[in-house]
C-alpha cells in the first residue's frame, strides 16, 4: 500500500505540472474572448468596450503607419468644429472663384503645404504668385467650384474629405507668362469631372496641408478626364498631358523651374516646411 501512496502522489504532483501551464493557457483564451489588449509602453493595457474615442484616437496615433502621421497631433482630438471651418473656407469668394490671393491668410498655418498629383509641394507665398500668373480670372471670369460631400476622416479628426466640381466659360484671353501661347475666347464651357479634395488643420486651427487628386470618374464632364486647371486648359484649346511619372511632363516642369518663370509646379526645396519629407516633386512618381 505504501508502494501504491507514493506512485499516487509522484503521479498527483506530475499531473499537476502538466496541468498548470494548460489552465494558464485556458485562462488567457477566456480573458482575449470577452476584451481586446493592447501594447502600451508599460506592458499591456485592457480595452474594453466603454473605451473613449479619444484614446482610440491616441492608440491609432501611437502606430507607426506612414510619415504624414505627423498631422494626427499624438492622437489629440481638435478643439474646434473641423467641418464648420472647412464649409466657411471653401464658401469664401476667393476660394470660389479660384482666385487665391483674395483669401485672407489667416486661414493659414505658417507652415501650409499644398501637393497635388502632378504640382507641388507648394508653400503658400508660391501657390498664391503661380495662381496670379495664370490670370484664369481673366481667361474665365465666371469660374465657380462647387464643394460638397464633407466628412471627418475617421483617423485623423483634423483632417476633412469632400469632393469639387469646377464650371466656367472660357470668354477671355488665356496668357500664362513665360508661355509664348495664347489661347483667344472661345465661348466653350468647362465641365470638369468630380474630384476628391483634403484639408487638415494644425492644433490652432489653421490649414496646414491641402491636397486635391484625379478624377473620380474621367468620363464625366468635358475635359477628357482633366481636373483643375488642366481641365480648364483642356477648354481653351491648350491640351496637356497629365500623367504622373510621364518623362516628357516631369522635363518640361523641370525645364521651367530652373527659367524661374512666373507660374512655377512646385517651390524650391529650401522653402518647402520641414515637416514635409517626400523630396519628389511635381508629376515625379513617389519616392515614399
């Protein structure tokens, strides 16, 4: 009998060792099954459903996804309402009409950026002279863009989303300086196709970065899939090509930056804000 204890109780204490690790193991399913974990730098941390938007916010802004992260402010939430101050911006007439110069700089951060796909980065004192030296005030005094659709980007609540349709008629003289072209009226309306549109703010407030890009349908309107102000020059009888990481387009651009003409694709890197870091520039393909 005593032969018999021992083996029960060395066969007990193995049993037990075996079991340990898988009822640890059990434990943990059971706890992952009814809550979700996050990484913190202090270990684990426990996010239940009554988790606040704001550390969600914080959470998704801790993980590394991309450089312009930067503009997600460590995951604070804004201190002013974003679609109220994009929906007054895009409703000013200079912002209208797309005649820059007439907005009022407060709007914006001294450290504004705009790119576009195949223009820019662009620092606002560049923007507004390249915008002046087309005199598309001139070529289409009737130019309005048409803003709607705003939404808050659900990763970054300073930043807004919204699409644009621009519509004009081209009635006067099309003369861009530097350019020995003239486009005479032609009485042709531009009907541009709907095209997505970003604005993020810094924590003050201020517009820190714009950005616009292709069409969201290129068959819609009448400028053969062209945009902006490549759908306008499509109007007047000028036909460019606007492709990104075209050689031919990237050359001329290039060409035209270093004659220093009036109506520049993008600013000098020295005058581009540090915080931005892609070193492409224009219609070049993205080096980030």
């Amino acid at each position: 009998m005593m032969r018999c204890s021992v083996f029960n109780s060395a066969t007990s204490r193995s049993l037990r060792r075996l079991l340990l690790p898988l009822s640890l193991l059990l434990l943990v399913l059971r706890l992952r099954s009814t809550s979700a974990w996050t990484s913190s730098a202090h270990g684990y941390t426990k996010i239940g459903r009554s988790a606040s938007s704001s550390s969600r916010r914080q959470q998704a802004a801790a993980k590394p996804s991309g450089w312009l992260d930067v503009l997600k402010w460590d995951g604070r939430a804004p201190e002013f309402d974003v679609l109220a101050k994009v929906q007054q911006y895009t409703a000013e007439p200079g912002y209208k009409s797309f005649n820059l110069k007439q907005i009022p700089n407060e709007y914006y951060s001294n450290e504004y950026v705009f790119r576009g796909p195949i223009v820019g980065p662009f620092n606002r004192d560049d923007l507004v002279a390249t915008n002046t030296a087309f005199g598309l005030e001139t070529a289409f005094p009737d130019l309005e863009r048409h803003s709607f659709g705003f939404t808050l980007d659900p990763e970054n609540p300073f930043r807004c989303l919204f699409f644009e349709r621009w519509k004009a008629t081209h009635t006067g003289t099309l003369a861009i300086p530097g350019i020995p072209l003239e486009c005479p009226p032609s009485g042709h309306r531009s009907l541009s196709p709907v095209m997505p549109f970003s604005i993020t703010f810094d924590v003050d407030g201020k517009i820190m970065y714009e950005t616009l890009t292709t069409a969201v349908d290129r068959f819609e309107g009448n400028t053969k899939g062209k945009v902006a102000v490549f759908g306008l020059l499509e109007t007047a009888g000028l036909s460019l090509d606007n492709n990104i990481g075209d050689p031919l387009l990237i050359g001329q651009q290039k060409d035209r930056w270093v004659t220093k003409g009036p109506a520049q694709t993008y600013s000098k890197p020295e005058n581009v804000p540090r915080w931005w870091k892609s070193k492409c520039v224009a219609a070049e393909k993205n080096d980030m």
